[in-house]
C-alpha cells in the first residue's frame, strides 16, 4: 500500500515539474520579447532569475524522468530559445 502511495506522489510530481518548466518558459519567452524601450532593470533581474529557476527546474525533471517513463523530453515542453 505504502509502495503505491510513493508512485502516485512521484507521478504527480512530475507532472507539477511539466507545468512549471512550462510557465516559467512562457515568462523567460514574454521578458525576452519585450521592447528596448519598454525594458526596465526589474525585468532583466527577473529574466535572470527565471533563467535561473529553469536550468533548476530542468535538473529536477530530468531525475524525475529516471523513475516516469511517461513524462516527455525536456525538450518538448519548451520552445527552442535563441
């Protein structure tokens, strides 16, 4: 009972970690694609940090990824960046 308790939570988790490296990569997209002028350093220090936030959030799916067959690539759940 508790062995299937821990599979569903781990499933679970994987799938919140999908949703997330999805959001944070929509907000990575949105600040890069502001204009120039519209630009304020809140929006660099925050482009950072989501920059930062996904290369962590990337490690932790890719470990998830070990133990959820299900789960796609990291790479299909975000857009190719330049």
């Amino acid at each position: 009972m508790i062995e299937e308790e821990e599979e569903t939570m781990a499933e679970f988790q994987g799938r919140a970690l999908a949703l997330l490296i999805q959001a944070v990569d929509g907000e990575i997209l949105r600040l890069r694609a502001l204009p120039d002028e519209r630009t304020v350093p809140e929006d660099e220090e925050r482009l950072v940090a989501f920059e930062n936030l996904a290369d962590e959030l990337a490690d932790a799916y890719e470990v998830a990824r070990e133990t959820e067959s299900s789960l796609p690539l990291y790479e299909r759940l975000v857009q190719q960046r330049r």
